[in-house]
C-alpha cells in the first residue's frame, strides 16, 4: 500500500532554514506528481507546492515563493521541501502528498501523517 | 489567483438525513479541452490527515462509501452526503486544481444535531 513518512520538521528560528523530507513507497514513485501542503495549527489546508513526476514543472503558493523549494529524487523515492528565510506564519504541519497523476494537474489522493514545523525565537 | 469559498461553515445534521456542502470558485475549473471539471473533495477527521473523497468534480475515489457524491460544473459544487453516519462528523474542504496555485476552500464543519 501507499506509504509517505514525513521527517525533518522541529522547531527553528525565525529567518533559519529548515528541510523536510518525504520518504514513498508502495507506488512507482517517479510516475507521479507530488505536493506538499500544510495546515496551521487549528485552521485550514493550504496548499504549498507541487512538482511534477520527472521534476520538469514546480509550481508554489504566493506565500513562499521564492524562500521555499520543492524537489525530488526518484532513484530514493524521495520528496523534499527546502524552507529557507522561514517567518512566525510558516508554523504549520505539513503533509507530503501524492498526486493522481503525473503532471501537476491532479488531485490529491494520499496523504502522509504530516510532520510539524514550528518557527519560534 | 483562484479563490475557492464554501458555505455553509459548519452544519449539524441528525444521523441518517442529508447534508450538503457548497463549493464556489472564483473562476471556472472547466477544463475545455477534455471537458473535467479540476475540482475535489476532502475530508479530515480531527487528527487525521486529509482523505481524498471525490475527484474530477463528481467521480468517488475508490472506497469511499456511496452515500458521498459530487456534483456541479463549471464554478458551482456541491458535496452531498445522503445520509449522515456518525463517522462522517469531519471538516470537509474542496480544492481546484486546474490553475497553480491549488487552492483549498476554507472548509466545512459536519457535526450531529
């Protein structure tokens, strides 16, 4: 079965970086595309950023265009999110997601547990 | 940008009757040149993470129980659940994903009267 781990999350500064990792199984990792989206502690999704399954398009949330970057490794079965200059409003769990296709175009049909990053002095 | 807005925020609904979810975009999530609407449904029980319900507008993901349903075209959804059961209390959220970024409705609470 499809299995995504979260790991990297932790508590950071403000203005430090921090990387997530998304470790998939259980699916041929480099047929789809992958997001990942975070959920600020009691409110809403909101979707960050998307690559596509052979990394050829990416796409990001307004909100942290420019500090964060979505990459991935299809030879580890690896999804990563690069969070740089990181601010008080990132704070947030953040789910790695598998999307339903190969483009970015598709929606979201499995989710892993979601690891929390909290940004605090 | 695409803003997705839900109605009503929250709902209570008695057990075995029918509640339903309101989804509107800002824009249309049509696409022409394969007629599918870029349009789904989620659900999230408290401390889980999200469930994909529905996908392209209207088709079930597989395991998802029949009493869930999609609906609409265009701008305009609806999510509808047939007949309440008691595990289906959740925040329910649409999301489009026919123009980047993919933005996720606000969300709506489903509990029992």
């Amino acid at each position: 079965q499809v299995q995504l781990v979260e790991s990297g999350g932790g508590v950071v500064q403000p203005g430090r970086s921090l990387r997530l990792s998304c470790a998939a199984s259980g699916f041929t990792f480099s047929d789809y595309g992958m997001h990942w989206v975070r959920q600020a502690p009691g409110k809403g999704l909101e979707w960050v950023a998307v690559m596509s399954n052979d990394g050829s398009n990416k796409y990001y949330a307004d909100s942290v265009k420019g500090r964060f970057t979505i990459s991935r490794d299809n030879s580890k079965n690896t999804l990563y999110l690069q969070m740089d200059s990181l601010r008080d409003e990132d704070t947030a769990v953040y789910y790695c997601a598998k999307g339903g296709g190969s483009s970015c175009y598709f929606y979201v049909n499995c989710w892993g547990q979601g690891t929390l990053v909290t940004v605090s002095s | 940008d695409i803003v997705m807005t839900q109605s009503p925020d929250s709902l209570a609904v008695s057990l075995g009757e029918r509640a339903t979810i309101n989804c509107r975009s800002s824009q249309s999530v049509l696409h022409s040149f394969n007629s599918k609407n870029y349009l789904g449904w989620y659900q999230q029980k408290p401390g889980q993470p999200p469930k994909l319900l529905i996908y392209w507008a209207s088709t079930r993901e597989s395991g998802v129980p029949d009493r869930f349903s999609g609906s609409g075209s265009g701008a305009e959804f609806t999510l509808t659940i047939s007949s309440l059961q008691a595990e289906d209390v959740a925040v329910y959220y649409c999301q489009q994903y026919y123009s980047s970024p993919f933005t996720f409705g606000p969300g709506t609470r489903v509990d029992i009267k």
